[in-house]
C-alpha cells in the first residue's frame, strides 16, 4: 500500500579519511489502491482554553466553542470525542464517548461558557486529554489531542515530557494558536515531536477553518503509526531527519550509533499525499568502490492490519577518487533548500528575541535570498518584513515572528515529484 523510493543528493562521493556529508531524500507514497481503503477512526480530545483572555470582545471563546461542535457534526458513530476545558486547572467537560451521542457532546461544549475562567496551564489540559484518548487507544485508530490556546502558559517545561511519553503510547498533539501572544516554539514542538500539526490562526473568526482543515486531513487518513527503518552496515551516523512535505516539520528519532540502528516516527499518512523525508547523513571514509551502507524500509498500520512494511532495501553509494565525477541532484538539493529556509527563519527569530541582532540579521538575509532566488514571493516577502522591523526598531514584532515561521515551513510538490 506505501511505496518508498529513495535518492541522493550526490550517486558518487568523494573519497576521503574524514567523514563525509550526504543528504537522503525518502519519498513515501501511497499506491492506488489506498483510495479504497476505509479511514481510520478517530479517537479525539478536543482540549480548549477558556482562560480570561478567551473572553475579549474578539468572542473568540465562542467562536471556538461554535468550531469544535462543527467538527463533532462531522464525525462518524464510530468516532469517539471527549471535550476537556482549561485555564488554572483541567475539567474533564464530557468523557470519551462515540460521537452519535452528538446531542449530550454539543451540550458539554456549550456549558465551557459558564465555568470559571483564570490563567492558563496547558500541561493540564494535555494531561486530561491524553487520559481520555487512553479509554479507547487503539492501533487501529488515529488517537489525537486537538489543542487550541491564545496565550503562554505556566508549567511550560512539562510539556515536552508529556509530549515524549504520549507519543510514545501512540498519542499525537495538533495545537491551533489564536492571535499573536502565544508560544510558537512551544505549540510546534508539541504537535511536531509527536506526528501533529501546529495552526496559527491570524484572526478568531478562522478557528473553524483551521478546524475543519484538521479534521479533513485525519478523515483522509489510513494509514498509521508510519515510521521509517533504517539500519546501517558499519558506522555511518545519521545526523538529522525532517519532514520536507507537504511541510518542513521535526521528527521524532529513536536509536544511536552504537546500535546502528535507527527509527523515525513519521505518524499518520493520508491516502492520497506523500511525505518527503529529508535525511542528513555522515559518511565513514571508505576505499574506492560501490558500497551498501544500510537497510531502509517503511512501517506502517492499516485499520485491522498492523505491521505492514514495505520490503526492504539496501541503499548503495560510489566512492570515487576523480572529484569529476561527482555532481549534485538538483531534486534533493530543492528540498534542502526548503528545510534550511526553515531553519534559518525559526533561528534568526529567537536571536532577534535573544538582542543578537547582527547574527539575526545574517540569518534573515540569507533565508530571503534563497527564497527569492527559489521564487516564493510570498516567503521572501514576509522574511523581509522581518528584516525591516529589525534593523528599523532593532527587534520583530510577535505577529511577524509567527507569520514568517508560518510561512517558512510551507512547501509544494514540484510535478517531476510525484
């Protein structure tokens, strides 16, 4: 049902006593007959801040409130949903129960509006999310926390080991930001380390686009628990992996060089769009020769049919003493492009918020001359508002911060991709 294809960014590599830089681009694609495959069923908490910022004249609580019924209309019987309010503390507002009980869902989120409100704590909300999800956790369903805030939180420094240990039972987090005064780095890290998606939402009469964008995407999904495999032969290392489509994202890594080998978490896939992976490896110094350096496969869960895998392939690599012959592959160096104007991006907003204005400025500078010279005018555009704002007031405003982070992340299959 997956396919996965492999490239290079260079066939032949240079030989060298020291180790060696290559890039991997790993093209996982669904095959036609996974447009005849049932969803997978959903396993939802739908986690919702009603702290006092919730409640300005923006309505942005009852907007929320009106999003999440709007995605419990959407779900099927065999869909479970369970609602959840936070702000100082969690209040479990309705248990895990199979959404045809739609009326008594609706009805516990239109009580939020009445419950105390006060700061806002999302280690809590995430906690009793995850509690509900454990109810019904199931390999044959796609378990996640839909968590939607508008401001920073207290405990922040809980929230990657929750993160860690629910990812680790198979629970992931997607987490919609609302306005401009919460934690990007902390709402990306959540959804990102554990196979979600973080939203930023401009304007609180977008929550229910944001919404329904989600929840198309997980009822487009069947297959689960995707990871990839890969097992080197000698002491090659892999040094980083990211997902580079249909957006740059981190991912979660498991392994060392001692074992060799190594697992990469990719979550749930829909059956109709690929992931690219974009794997940064560091050669050992080897004679001249054509060598298999590892094993690579691709793992996976449909509903009812767990431990799928792809057959697995050694990955092969020319070491070549004439420099001629080696040459770049244009097709991945295009994805590292996408990943390193991430990078530089997400990089250069933290220094500006650090005051390292002038490595900000570098960093800036360098990401809109690769997205102009890419063509993104939309990227580039936004990353020079950030440079403005920096060299005219000597720091970036959180809307721009947030919208050039946003933008930055965003990629696009070329047509010779698929």
């Amino acid at each position: 049902m997956l396919q996965l294809e492999t490239l290079f960014s260079q066939d032949n590599v240079p030989c060298t006593r020291q180790e060696y830089g290559l890039y991997l681009l790993c093209k996982i694609i669904p095959l036609g007959e996974a447009q005849s495959i049932s969803r997978l069923p959903l396993n939802l908490a739908l986690v919702i801040d009603n702290s006092g910022s919730m409640y300005g004249d923006d309505k942005r609580i009852h907007l929320a409130l009106e999003a999440a019924i709007q995605a419990v209309n959407l779900l099927s019987p065999t869909d479970f949903v369970s609602v959840i309010a936070f702000s100082d503390s969690e209040r479990v507002v309705q248990q895990a129960l199979p959404a045809s009980n739609r009326d008594q869902i609706i009805r516990s989120i239109q009580s939020i509006l009445k419950m105390p409100s006060g700061g806002t704590n999302i280690p809590a909300g995430m906690r009793a999310g995850s509690a509900e999800l454990l109810r019904n956790l199931s390999k044959d369903r796609l378990n996640r926390v839909l968590l939607l805030t508008d401001g920073n939180t207290e405990h922040e420094d809980q929230c990657p080991g929750i993160v860690s240990r629910e990812a680790e039972k198979g629970i992931s987090f997607s987490t919609f930001g609302v306005g401009f005064d919460w934690n990007e780095k902390l709402l990306s890290l959540i959804a990102e380390r554990s196979g979600g998606k973080w939203h930023y939402i401009d304007s609180p009469q977008k929550i229910g686009q944001a919404f329904q964008q989600e929840l198309g995407v997980m009822m487009n999904s069947v297959f689960s628990n995707v990871r990839l495999g890969l097992k080197f032969f000698q002491n090659d290392v892999l040094r980083e992996a990211k997902i580079v489509s249909p957006e740059v994202k981190e991912v979660r890594i498991d392994g060392d060089p001692i074992s060799r080998n190594y697992q990469i978490t990719l979550g749930a896939m829909e059956r109709n769009r690929q992931i690219n992976l974009l794997v940064n490896l560091a050669l050992i110094g080897r004679a001249p020769g054509r060598y298999n350096i590892a094993s690579i496969s691709v793992q996976y869960d449909l509903s009812g049919q767990p431990n799928q895998s792809t057959k697995p392939e050694s990955l092969a690599v020319n070491f070549v003493t004439d420099n001629n012959l080696v040459y770049n592959n244009g097709e991945v160096l295009r994805w590292v492009d996408d990943a390193q104007i991430d990078k530089m991006v997400r990089k250069a907003t933290e220094l500006a918020a650090s005051g390292e204005k002038q490595k900000a400025t570098v960093l800036l500078q360098n990401a809109g001359s690769l997205s102009d010279k890419r063509g993104d005018s939309r990227k580039t555009t936004l990353i020079n508002n950030a440079l403005t704002e920096l060299g005219a007031q000597g720091s970036i405003s959180r809307k721009t911060v947030i919208e050039a982070q946003n933008e930055a992340r965003k990629t696009k299959l070329m047509p010779d991709d698929n």
